[in-house]
C-alpha cells in the first residue's frame, strides 16, 4: 500500500479513536426495535436469496467495522445462539464494543482492533458479514470485498453498503468546501467541528448547501458533523460501479436491503400506462440498469445498502406465485421472526376484540412505502405462528373455525374457498417477507 493511502488510513483511525462511533449510549438496547433486527437477521437475507428458512443457533457472523458495537449487539440480538465477531481499526472503539455487549450479557462475542484486509488472520469462517458503513472509507473497496470473500462460508451472505454520488451530493460538496478551507488536512477535531458550525450558521438560509444539508439538529450534533462535513475518506460511486466492484471482487448482487424502496415502477404515475419507448424498453432492463436508473431519476437514497454472496450459490426454488395447489397444500407458514414478539401478538388480539383492520406495516417499515392491512377476523387465523411454524392447511381449518363461530355475520364457506382466502392472504404478506413460506 502506497504512503498516501497509509497515511489516509492513520487519519480515519485517529479519527474513529478520538470520535469513536456510533455515539449511542451504552446502556440504549434495541430490543423493541424490530426494523433494524429485521435488516440484521440472517434469515431474512437468507429467505430472500433461497426461500428457505434458516437457524441461526451456531452461525458466526462478522461486523466488520464495528466501531462502538451497537450493531453488533442488533446481530446478537436478532441472531439467537450465534457466536459475534467484530473488527475495527479503532483500538478506541473496540474497546467500547466490548464494553456494551458485556453490558448486555451477551458472552458469545470477541473483538479485535484489525483492518479489514487483514480478516483472513483470524482463521474463521463466517455465515454473515455485516459490513456497514465502513467500504466506502476503504482506500480500496474492492480489496475490501475480497477480503470479506476470503472469509466467507460457501453459502455465506454478505451484507455492505457504498455511498451514492448522487444521494449524497450535497454532503459530498461540503467535504469539499471544507477540504478547501483545510479542516481536513490530517485528523479534525472539535476545534474543525466548530468552524463547520460558524461557517454553516453565517450563510444565507437561501444558500444551496445550507439549504439542503443543514438544520438545527445538524448544529448541535458533533457526531453528526464528523460523521458527514468532516469525514476522512468518505467518497460515492455509481451503481454501474458497485457492480463492476462486485464482479472484480467475484461477488453476486443479491438483493437491495431496503428493496421495497427501489421498485422502478414506483416513480411513475401510472406503471400501467407508461410512454410506449418506456413500456417496450423497461420490462427488458437488466437488475442493474433499473437500479441505476432509479438512483439517476429519483436520488433518494443515500446508501447503496445491498447484500451479496459467492456467485452460484443461490438455492434453485420455485417462486410462491407459481405454486401449484400440491405445493400450497404441503407448504409450512414461518412468521418472521421480528414481528414474533409479545406485543405484535397482543396488539393483533386488541384489533381482533375490536374488530378493526390490523395494520402489520409499522412494526417493520423497510420493505414497503404503503401501509399493509389486514381484515381482523381473517387476520385471527394467524395468531397459531406466534406459537411456532404452522402447515398452511391448519391456518385453513384455524379460519374455517373462526367463521364458524361468527357465522350469524358471515356466509358459510366450503373448505377450498377458505383454502383460498388463505393463500391469497399469505402471498400477499410473503412479498414483504412478514410471513416465510417453505415447500
């Protein structure tokens, strides 16, 4: 490695060891928050890729860049019975990670103070790599991913994110606003932290850059500010790029994490009724060209969040909306294991005794934009999941016993009518992963 990307890379160390982050305090757990489990649970990057369901009793998964380790106490949380490793080059931030996750009594963890590149030292394989927050700082990225592919169990999942040059480009010109006026010269500090803040609250409201990235919350939060104005090394890519990096690094792109999100169709007023140039050309478009092209129209997002593994790996699997009757009839019911928490049961058993629509949505945001309802008395029939993994003809003869007991309200059905009703209620929760379907 060349003296420029050494000396870059002291400068992001000293950084992280004098402003160690996140700065979330030790004792804030994320237990009750089933979003960001749902994002760190194996089994949902898992079931996306091979819908199957997997265990993740013995798993081992890496945070690689760990810093203070509040995500990787979410992995240990939301991975039961999987052993936690992290890395950071922070000596500074290793230590508060061991800290906190002692603090939570979480013993099956170990960290170390190490690069990235140096991962193959540790001798271990790994089912998941959580590497968040961390490629787009590397001198070399794809360095970066080989190093992670190094270690990487066959079937392994790899979850990373780069920065959008494009969803981040007003922070990317204050970097260089700030580059200009040399407060990134080696490692900033708060005396950098302030003259950021003078800076930002002399200009006009109506300025561009304080316009788009700057509020009173961003003047107050130092962490904020090093994090983003003054962040050594941070720099963006295309997603032509991430795929190209993906490719060098012999990686597959599985899925978006927040893939919802990035659905093309979604930007147009009327997917159904688009220009005829758009109709014939889109429904050809590769995975990368719809990625790329959403990222150029609509620059919301400013991370690339993606998960990805060993090319070929993926399980050979029948789509559920090809199932056929056989299939559905033999099929068990998983409910994910984010909303298998007492509360979502008890607040489903609330709507039910009210009779009012239970909205599923809200306890796991990610994958959609409009909320997800369901009727209360047909919802009833999944309260058995809570309890474990159901055949999907036991929900049927749950809901056919539900009907019954409220047959003065509602018509009698036969057995394939409720069998249907079922099925179209599961297809439609499986596309946003909140129910696992397995065959």
């Amino acid at each position: 490695m060349d003296h420029q990307n050494l000396e870059l890379i002291e400068n992001i160390r000293q950084q992280f060891d004098n402003t160690p982050y996140p700065r979330i305090p030790l004792e804030e757990s994320p237990k009750d928050d089933s979003e960001l489990l749902y994002i760190h649970n194996l089994v949902t990057a898992y079931y996306l890729r091979n819908r199957r369901v997997i265990n993740t009793e013995g798993k081992v998964i890496l945070d690689a860049g760990c810093g203070t380790g509040y995500k990787s106490l979410i992995l240990a949380i939301a991975n039961p019975g999987a052993k936690i490793v992290g890395i950071d080059l922070s000596e500074e931030s290793v230590k508060l990670a061991e800290q906190r996750l002692q603090y939570h009594g979480v013993a099956n963890a170990e960290f170390y103070a190490l690069k990235i590149e140096e991962l193959p030292s540790l001798g271990l394989e790994f089912d998941y790599i959580n590497a968040d927050e961390v490629l787009y700082l590397l001198p070399d990225a794809i360095a970066g991913l080989q190093a992670m592919k190094s270690v990487l169990a066959p079937d392994g999942i790899i979850r990373t994110n780069l920065h959008s040059s494009n969803g981040r480009a007003g922070i990317f010109r204050a970097q260089a606003a700030f580059k200009t006026m040399g407060l990134m010269n080696g490692c900033p500090g708060e005396l950098e932290v302030e003259i950021v803040r003078e800076t930002m609250e002399a200009l006009q409201d109506g300025v561009g850059l304080k316009a788009f990235t700057w509020n009173a919350d961003c003047a107050q939060d130092e962490g904020w500010i090093m994090a983003n104005y003054l962040l050594v090394g941070d720099k963006g890519c295309t997603i032509p790029e991430v795929f190209a990096m993906l490719r060098d690094a012999d990686l597959e792109f599985i899925s978006m994490v927040a893939w919802r999100r990035w659905e093309l169709m979604d930007l147009f007023k009327d997917p159904d009724d688009l220009p005829p140039f758009l109709a014939m050309s889109l429904p050809e478009a590769s995975l990368e060209e719809r990625l790329h092209l959403f990222d150029l129209l609509h620059p919301l997002h400013r991370l690339f969040d993606f998960w990805c593994g060993n090319p070929d790996r993926t399980q050979a699997f029948v789509p559920v909306a090809a199932w056929t009757q056989a299939q559905w009839r033999e099929a068990r019911v998983h409910l994910h294991p984010q909303l298998r928490i007492s509360q979502i049961r008890e607040d489903l058993s609330n709507c039910i005794d009210s009779q009012t629509p239970f909205e599923i949505s809200p306890y796991i945001i990610v994958p959609t934009l409009a909320p997800v309802a369901i009727e209360s008395t047909m919802a009833a029939c999944l309260l058995p999941l809570w309890d474990g993994p159901q055949s999907v003809v036991s929900l049927v003869e749950q809901w056919l016993q539900i009907r019954s007991q409220i047959s003065v309200n509602l018509e009698s059905v036969s057995e394939q009518t409720a069998f249907e009703e079922v099925k179209e209620l599961l297809s439609r929760l499986e596309v946003f992963l909140y129910v696992l379907l397995e065959s």
